[in-house]
C-alpha cells in the first residue's frame, strides 16, 4: 500500500457518559508537511467514545 514510512499512534478512550464534563488532548512534535491527524467521536445514551489515529513519517537512515 505503499505506507511503510509511516508509524502510527492509536488511542481510544472510552466510558460511561455520567453528564460531567470530559476533555481528551494530545501533543507530538511532527513535521506538518509529511505528518497528519485524524480523530472521531462517539456519543450515545450512557456512552461515549473518542479516537485519535496519528500518521508520522519515518526516516531510514
């Protein structure tokens, strides 16, 4: 697929909604001409779920 260069970091934080208030961050140092993000979220009655997928290219050297 011709993805070999790239490392990826996956999370997933899941739980049950209780009406407080929940906050989900992250931080990486990348380079913005290479390197991306995706994120999602889920919430349904008593449930909810945030996922972060982080694409970073990867030197040979």
């Amino acid at each position: 697929m011709g993805f070999q260069r790239y490392k990826y970091i996956v999370t997933v934080t899941d739980g049950q909604d209780s009406n407080q208030g929940f906050r989900v961050v992250s931080r990486c140092l990348w380079n913005k001409d290479t390197d991306n993000y995706a994120e999602a979220s889920y919430n349904k009655i008593g449930l909810y779920a945030v996922a972060a997928v982080c694409a970073c290219y990867f030197e040979y050297y």
